[in-house]
C-alpha cells in the first residue's frame, strides 16, 4: 500500500486553504487538490507491505509531536511538475526538526526514502497551465499543529487519489 506521513490541517485552515485553491485555480489552471485532500507531507514512504504498514501504525501511534505553529506566508511553484502550493517565505525550524527526528524513526526501522532536501509546502494546483504566482493575494496564515498522520493514499478507477488516515500521532 502506498503510504505518506503528514499533517493535515485544521477545519477553519483547511477551509480558507480550499478558497485559496479556487483563486489559485482561476487564475492558473491545472488541477485543484480537493479541500478533503488538503496536507503537508512530512515523510513520503511510497510502497509499504501490509505487516510493515501495521508496524509503521503501531509506532506513530506512539509518537508525541511538539505543538508548533507554522506561517504560511508565500506562493511558490515546483517547475517540474507544475505545481502550484503555499509555504513560508523564510526556514520553519520547528518544523525541520519534526521532518528530520521522524526520519531518524523512520530509517531506524529500516525505511529508505530520506529526501535531499525538504521543501514544507501545502500543494493546491498540479499541472498548472501557468505557473505565474505573483498576483496571486497575499496570505499570512497560521496552521497550529501537534500532532501527525499516517495516511494511504489508494489509486481509484479514475486515477485520482483517495486518502485513508491509518494512524495518529498520540500528540505532546
Ligand atoms: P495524484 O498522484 O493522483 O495527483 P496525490 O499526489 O495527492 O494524488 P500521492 O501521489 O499518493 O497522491 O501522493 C501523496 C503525497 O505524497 C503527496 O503529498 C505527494 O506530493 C507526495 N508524493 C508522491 N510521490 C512522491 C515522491 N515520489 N516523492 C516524494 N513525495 C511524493
Ligand atoms: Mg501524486
């Protein structure tokens, strides 16, 4: 099954994230993440097999995540891909520590995947037609947090994604 670690964000936040979505939508195209799909990866694990998966619950069930608060204040895009998403214009350590100490978990249980470098962000557009993000409105907004989620992504017929929460953080 096909796995990722991630925060999700509060009802209001996720609300006013969907409106920035749609804004975002109008102007540059592409497709728009659903408001139920709204997240901030942490960990993509990718493929993980159902023993390991029920391990992995297990363990996340069993972490504490420091509450923090993270500003998200800038519009970026991933070339690439074309996606569109919001973050924060400057480093968020709080949230690096929380990316690196679950990595630390992570490849202590033997899962590979460690990315480079890691880039906090809240994905609203892929394959955006333009990628033009500087008449976008500005945003401050802040995504209070304490705990984590343990999600499967699962492919439906039409090739969108569905996400199913497998675990909870236990929270500080
Ligand atoms: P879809 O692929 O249908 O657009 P999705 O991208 O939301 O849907 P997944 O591909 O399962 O669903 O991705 C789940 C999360 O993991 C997303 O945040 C996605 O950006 C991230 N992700 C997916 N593939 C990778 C990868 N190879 N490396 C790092 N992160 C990834
Ligand atoms: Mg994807």
């Amino acid at each position: 099954m096909r796995l990722f670690l991630a925060l999700v964000p509060p009802p209001e936040l996720r609300t006013r994230l969907g409106e920035l979505a749609d804004i975002a939508h109008a102007r540059c195209g592409g497709r728009r993440m659903p408001d139920d799909r709204l997240h901030l990866t942490l960990a993509f694990l990718g493929e993980v097999d159902e023993k390991r998966a029920v391990e992995l619950a297990e363990w996340v069930s069993t972490l504490g995540v420091a509450p923090g608060r993270w500003r998200l204040d800038s519009w970026s895009c991933f070339q690439r891909p074309r996606i569109v998403w919001i973050g924060s214009q400057r480093p968020a350590p709080p949230l690096e520590t929380l990316q690196r100490t679950l990595w630390d978990g992570l490849e202590a249980r033997g899962f590979p995947g460690r990315p480079a470098r890691f880039v906090p962000h809240v994905t609203l557009l892929r394959r955006a037609d333009s990628l033009a993000t500087f008449d976008l409105p500005d945003i401050d907004l802040a995504w209070p947090y304490n705990k984590l989620e343990l999600i499967q992504s699962i492919m439906d017929g039409s090739g969108a994604a569905r996400y199913t929460t497998l675990a909870r953080s236990g929270g500080a």
